[in-house]
C-alpha cells in the first residue's frame, strides 16, 4: 500500500500547474512597452533641432533687425536734417533777393508819374545804396550754400541771377539817378525793375520745386510716411 500511494500523489497533478494551464498562455494581461515609431522620433528630434536653433539664431536675429532700424533712423536725421537746412536755403534766398527787388523799385517809383518826388526818391536811393552791399554778400553766401544743399544747375542759377541783377538794374539805376533822368527813362525803368522781379518770383518757385518744397511735395512725402 505504501507504494501505492506514493504512485498516487505523484499522478496527482500540482494546484499551482493547473491554474497555469487554465490561464493558457495568454499574456495579454501582462504590461507592454508603449509603441515609439520612427515618425514619432523624428518630429521630436525636429523639434528639439528647432528649440536650440531658436534659442541660438533668435538674439542675432534680433540684434540685426535692432542695427537696421538703427540705421534706418540715422537716414531719416540726416534727411531730415538736410531737408531742413534747404528750407533754410530758401527762405533765406526768398528774403534776399525780394528785399533787393523792394529797394530798387522804390528808387524807380519815386522817379515818374504821380509818385514822383525827389525828396522820397534820395531816401530810397540812399536806403539803397547802404542795404544793397549787405544782400549782396549774403546773396554769395547763399549761393555756396547752394552749391552744397542743391543741384549745379539750381546753384547756377542762383547765382547767375545776381550777375543780373548787376547788369540790368544796379548799374542802369545808379546811372539815372546821377543823370537827373526824365520820368520817361525812370517810367521805363520802373517796368524793368517789375519784370526782374517776376524772374525773382520764378526762381523762387523752381528752386522750391526742385528742393521738393512746394505744398504738392510735401503731402507726397506724408502719404508716402504715413501708416
């Protein structure tokens, strides 16, 4: 008997091998490793590529956006600035050359017709003979300003204006009043006087035309800066 039932505990199968074989081999219940694909791992090194090269690229990035609006504003002073002192130019030169014309036309006004009279006329003569040497020599001062601040052609009128001056109304005006002239020759030199000084208003109105100065000019540039 006692062979026997050795033999029989030894068939008897183990409680621990029956519940393996009831669970089979299904290891679904088991934990997996999460799924990584390739594509996965790419866009993720993409990303970090894309953060460190942001984080080297932006400041110089920044810092060359920064050096350019920096140079932007350093040419609209210096624009600025020279659009300013052309402003200069011409006010300047209007003041000039319309204070000369006012004196020479008094000397010619006081000279014939009904305004004539000798007592005003040596005033504006004398007014003119001590003014005029200052204008001229703010007029030659102008005009190498506008060699520097204009074009040659705008600078060469300029002064090509005075040489002028010199010749069609200074000299012909001090010879008359040293003749004692006729008021026909001061009637006929009054008109002179007034069609020199429509050439003065026209070079005035060129020289703002071509500085950009004129009224038109100056809404171009502010549609042109505006937002």
């Amino acid at each position: 008997m006692g062979d026997d039932d050795n033999l029989d505990q030894s068939d008897k199968p183990d409680v621990e091998d029956v519940l393996d074989e009831e669970r089979g081999d299904d290891d679904s219940s088991k934990p997996h490793p999460p799924f990584i694909n390739s594509a996965f791992l790419e866009k993720a090194a993409l990303l970090g590529l894309a953060a460190l090269l942001s984080g080297l690229l932006a400041p110089l990035i920044i810092n060359n956006l920064t050096n350019k609006q920096k140079a932007n504003e350093g040419i609209r002073a210096r624009d600025e600035a020279v659009l300013q002192m052309q402003a200069k130019l011409l006010d300047d030169l209007s003041e000039v050359i319309l204070t000369y014309e006012t004196y020479a036309l008094d000397v010619s006004w006081f000279g014939f017709g009904a305004a004539k009279n000798k007592k005003q006329q040596v005033l504006a003569f004398t007014r003119y003979n001590e003014r005029t040497p200052d204008l001229v020599a703010r007029w030659r001062v102008l005009v190498a300003r506008a060699r520097t601040l204009t074009s040659p052609e705008v600078a060469e009128r300029i002064d090509k204006f005075l040489l002028n001056v010199f010749e069609k109304q200074d000299t012909p005006l001090n010879k008359l009043f040293r003749e004692e002239s006729s008021d026909n020759l001061w009637a006929q030199r009054h008109d002179e006087n007034i069609a020199m000084l429509r050439e003065a208003n026209t070079l005035i109105s060129e020289t703002a035309r071509e500085l950009g100065l004129t009224r038109a000019a100056t809404h171009g540039r502010d549609r042109q800066v505006a937002p």
